[in-house]
C-alpha cells in the first residue's frame, strides 16, 4: 500500500506537470510493477543489511561464549542472553537463535542450521559460516579462530560500507534536490503562470517536446542513481 500510494502521487505529478492528462495517468499505471520491483529492492537491501548487523553482533557473543569454555551449540544458547539486552524478541536475530537452539535441542547439527539461515535470509555471510563449521568439526579445526576469522571479516566490509555511505551522503543528497528541481520549477510555473504552458498541452508538437522532456528527466535521474549506488 505505502508503494502504491508513492507511485500514485509520482504518476500524478508526471501527469499533471507534463501532459496535463487524466488520460496519461491511466497510461502510465503498468509501470507501477517496474517502481514496485525497484522499491522492493530497496527494502530488501537495507534489510539484509540489518541482518548482518545484528547477525555479527550475535556470533561476536557466541564466539565470546566459545572462549569461555562453551560448546558450540551451547554457545549459541548462551549468547541469546545477552542478545536480549540489545535487541527486541521480534528481531531476525533473536527470532533465529532462538529457533537454532530448539532446532539443537531435538539432535540438529548446528552447521546444518546456519546453511539453512543463510540460505533463508539470503545473506552468504552465513551460508559461509556453516560451511566452513562443517569443515571444520570434520576436521578439527579451531572453531574459535574460525569465528574471529569471519567476525573480522563481516566488521571490516560494514566499516568499508559506512565509509562509502558517509563519503557519498552529500551526493546522495544533492542527486536527490537536482531530481526534484525540474519537477518543482515546473510546478511553480503551472500553479503562478499557468499561461506560459498552455501552448504545451493539447496539440501534438507540445506534447511531443513535453515527452522529450520527461524521457531525458526520467533517464537523468536513473543515471544519477546508478552512479551512486556502490556495492560492497
């Protein structure tokens, strides 16, 4: 709803400040499925990116629990108490430790538990994660090193990621005004002098440079986004 209410209020605009149409908002309604497509990505990105926030801040804890003489599966268990402290009981961290300890109390191995978060989340931190703790109770490896290892890791790429963000924030924010001032000169111009774009509406040259006009501001906007969209 809160997408189709934005697109609503964008297609309105387009269509009043451009074309003066009722006829083009109902024109322009299937690309609805193309903004929906691109805002649930959005959501998706931030959202992933606040599972591994909250993922880093849980295996921090079970890796502290491991040093104190933990096992593994009763790490994960321990670090749940302190997890509380921090985060509410709806969050995707405490919500997914709290299903791989009843999921270990009925005889699961805990790597298999941490492939299936990563593959349900859809973060390969994780999926990473099981893997290598399959590997490394195969082999005896040292599940405290390999913690620090992959805790080092997911740290050095947020901070990596927050620098990108905070040396970005003010183009992000000036992309952001150059996006609205077409749309807002525009409007000014159609709500104080609406006789200097009457010439532009109902006759097939207006409508034609008025096209032109929106095809190059919407194509200069899409360049804008992709210029500042960093993946890390």
């Amino acid at each position: 709803m809160q997408c189709a209410l934005l697109y609503a209020c964008l297609d309105g605009a387009v269509s009043y400040l451009f074309f003066n149409s009722l006829l083009v908002f109902f024109l322009l309604s299937p690309g609805f499925w193309l903004f929906q497509k691109e805002y649930r990505a959005s959501l998706k990105k931030k959202r992933a990116e606040r599972m591994r926030k909250e993922f880093l801040d849980g295996i921090q804890m079970t890796a502290a629990s491991l040093q104190a003489g933990y096992s593994l599966e009763n790490a994960f268990r321990e670090s749940q108490k302190e997890l509380k402290k921090i985060y509410p009981p709806d969050s995707f961290i405490m919500k997914e430790f709290q299903l791989l300890s009843a999921q270990v109390a009925m005889n699961r191995n805990v790597e298999e538990l941490l492939s299936d978060m990563g593959k349900r989340s859809g973060i390969d931190d994780i999926k990473s994660l099981g893997e290598i703790v399959e590997t490394a109770k195969r082999s005896g490896g040292d599940l405290i090193m390999i913690f620090r290892n992959t805790i080092s890791c997911m740290r050095q790429r947020q901070e990596t990621l927050a620098e990108i963000e905070t040396c970005l924030a003010g183009k992000v924010m000036e992309q952001n005004v150059m996006s609205l001032v077409p749309i807002l000169i525009l409007a000014y111009v159609r709500l104080t002098s609406p006789e200097f774009l009457e010439s532009m509406y109902g006759n097939i040259t207006g409508i034609t440079v008025m096209i032109c006009c929106f095809v190059v501001y919407l194509a200069a906007v899409l360049w804008g986004r992709s210029i500042i969209q960093i993946e890390v």
